[in-house]
C-alpha cells in the first residue's frame, strides 16, 4: 500500500518525507521533483518567503544508479530561512489569527504559545507533499497518464476557459503568473488592488487528469471511493474549503436526463461519454474519461491589516498579529492540489495493478486495456 508521512516546521531546518510501496525500477530523479517544487514557487501575488526560498530535494533513500529500489523513497528539503530565525528570539504569541488553525490548535495541545501551532500548521508543509506528487506523476506518466492545473477564479475574476483548450494550451498555462490562458491583467489587477488594501484574495482551482483506465477506486467499501478519498486529502491542503467533481453543485437542479453520461462504443475508441458530468468518476471508481474537480481557496487569513482577536491568556479584546504572508496563493494551490492528488490516483493504480516492480506492473495494466480496448 502507498504511504507517506511527512515532518518539518515553516522556519524550522528542514521538511522531510518518506514514502513507502513503490515499485522497484522508476526511474526518478532529484531534477524532476525540483522541476514541481519549482512549479509551486510561482504565481502572482506570493510573499517575500519565495524569494528567500528555493526550494530542492535531497534524495537520501530508496533509489540507486536512478531507479527505485523497492524500499521506501526519503528526501529532505531544506528551509534557507532557517538560516535567519535559528539565532532570533521570538516573542509569545496569544493572540490567535481568524481563519488560521492558531486559536483550536493551542486549545488542543495546551501550548503557551502560538509559534508551537503555526510553525506545523503553515502551508509550507504542502512543498513536502508537492514532492511526494511530483514522483507519483513521474510513475503514472509511464502509463500515459496525465496532470492539468489551472485557476477558474481569482477573487471576482471568472474564468471559463474550455477543458480542451486548457489541455492543448497547456505550456500557455503554465508560463503564465496566474496559471490561466485569458483575463491575465484582470486577475493581477484584482490581486493588486487586495495589496493596496492590505488584504488577501482567494479564487478557484482546476485540476484534468487524463489517461485513468476505468476501476481505478472502488464501491465495496466506503474508505476505497476514489472520490472520498482525493475529496479528503484535497480538503487536507492549507486553504481548501470545498471540492466538487465534474458539474458538482450544478446538478442539484437538473434532471437525471439531464445529469447523466450516456455510454458508446466504436472501434477506434473503445467505450467513451460524450459528456463528463461526472468528473470522470462514478460510483468511487474512474470511469475511462478525465478525472476533473475544482477546489475553492479561501483567501490567506494572515493580513496586512489585523482582524480583530482576543488574547487567550488575558482575555483582553486585540488586533491579531501580521507576519509575512502570500496576498494570493491560488495559482501555487493549483500545483499542490495536482500533485496532492496525484498521490491518490497512483495509490489506487497500484492496488490495481500491483507494485513489486514497473515491469510486472505493465504487464498487468496492458493485459487489463485488452479488457476495455481492441487492442490485443
């Protein structure tokens, strides 16, 4: 079974990872994670922290000559903050931000300071899980299976692009500051003027996985629904406050007719919808077309003009404390979200396809195509 855990404070030395039930023979290495964890680094309206960082990975186990060993992948990522804030002395924090998991958090383990809860909470911890991602891709990209991202919205900025020309103006999208092929200057223009008003702004992400054979998932058990499960490790992402699959909330007022993706068949394409309602996704298991859902990115609690707060130890009324925060980090919340699920869909694959070593796992998934294909 795929696993992994990760450890590691916003301004501590280092975030670390491991990640267990790989196959043994992928190749991977330590320039193609970089390459995602670069890809989470951008995005119009990020903090000074990125400019501080930049972000690499430092395999420590789990690969030798380049291939995966079988045994469990390690890696570390070392925080270049830590360099300014190991000597520094930090005041007490009390003063619990809205929005920010400060307040709950000191509650829970019975801290006296809130540094203890931001540190671990902090969405810094989502570069680990980025690269965790980035070698589920790697894997999955050898079954030609493939990962889209992209915003929908930024504050009041909509997008409607369609899917199609998402995916064939994908490298468009991914120069882009804003992660979007049109209204570019309108959402900067929106994040700008969040600045101007010390405020954040939040938005709505994509993501298109291409290439799923149908049964990745299943419906035997309510804690192996692929949906259930991308659902809950995208509500998992710092930010994330809802997720939809395929036409989601707009179904509630259609008809079945209406909601529903008619089955067909030919030769060339084996079974096919002509829509995607569903997202890809039907009784918690991939149905053979993309797997799409859009997460909603509530805007960064942490502001340049304080909320208002109470101190928890003298119960007095306070402003809550700013610190060097994002003013929008929706397109940088696409790159994670992807990659967050990739970790899912190459979990389910592997259960269906086993995870000894690539080879037999191809073995196993092509003589599986046959099933759902001409190919023979």
């Amino acid at each position: 079974m795929l696993r992994y855990l990760t450890a590691g404070e916003s301004h501590g030395e280092a975030l670390v990872a491991i990640l267990e039930g790989l196959p043994a023979g992928l190749l991977i290495s330590e320039d193609y994670i970089n390459f995602h964890l670069e890809r989470r680094q951008k995005g119009y309206g990020r903090g000074a922290r990125m400019q501080i960082e930049k972000d690499t990975v430092r395999i420590l186990s789990g690969v030798r000559k380049g291939l995966t060993t079988g045994s469990p992948l390690s890696f570390l990522i070392e925080n270049k903050d830590w360099e300014n804030w190991k000597d520094k002395e930090t005041p007490v924090l009390s003063v619990p931000r809205p929005g920010h998991a400060d307040f709950s958090g000191i509650i829970k383990y019975g801290l006296k300071d809130i540094r203890d809860v931001l540190e671990r909470a902090s969405a810094r911890e989502t570069a680990a899980r980025t690269a965790i991602g980035a070698v589920c891709q790697k894997l999955l990209s050898d079954f030609n299976i493939k990962f889209y991202s992209h915003v929908r919205r930024i504050g009041p900025v909509e997008i409607s692009t369609p899917i199609d020309e998402i995916i064939n103006n994908y490298e468009k999208i991914e120069q882009s500051e804003v992660r979007t092929l049109e209204k570019e200057d309108e959402c900067k223009k929106a994040i700008d003027s969040a600045l101007k008003d010390k405020d954040s702004l939040g938005g709505i992400i994509e993501v298109i996985i291409t290439g799923c054979p149908p049964g990745l998932g299943s419906y035997v058990h309510w804690d192996r629904k692929l949906d259930a499960n991308i659902a809950k490790s995208i509500i998992s992402v710092q930010s994330v406050k809802a997720i939809e699959f395929g036409d989601g909330f707009s179904l509630s007022s259609k008809r079945g007719s209406e909601t529903h993706d008619e089955i067909f068949y030919n030769k060339e394409k084996g079974f096919f919808r002509k829509t995607n309602r569903a997202g890809g996704i039907e009784g918690g298991m991939t149905n053979g077309e993309p797997v799409i859902f859009r997460a909603c990115i509530k805007p960064i609690p942490t502001l340049l003009k304080p909320l208002k707060s109470v101190d928890i130890f003298s119960k007095e009324a306070k402003e809550s404390f700013k610190e060097r925060s994002d003013i929008c980090a929706v397109p940088s919340a696409a790159v994670i979200c992807e990659n967050v699920a990739a970790f899912e869909i190459c979990r389910e694959f592997l259960i269906s396809f086993g995870s000894d070593s690539l080879e037999k796992i191809k073995f196993r998934f092509n003589n599986q195509k046959k099933l759902y294909t001409d190919e023979k």
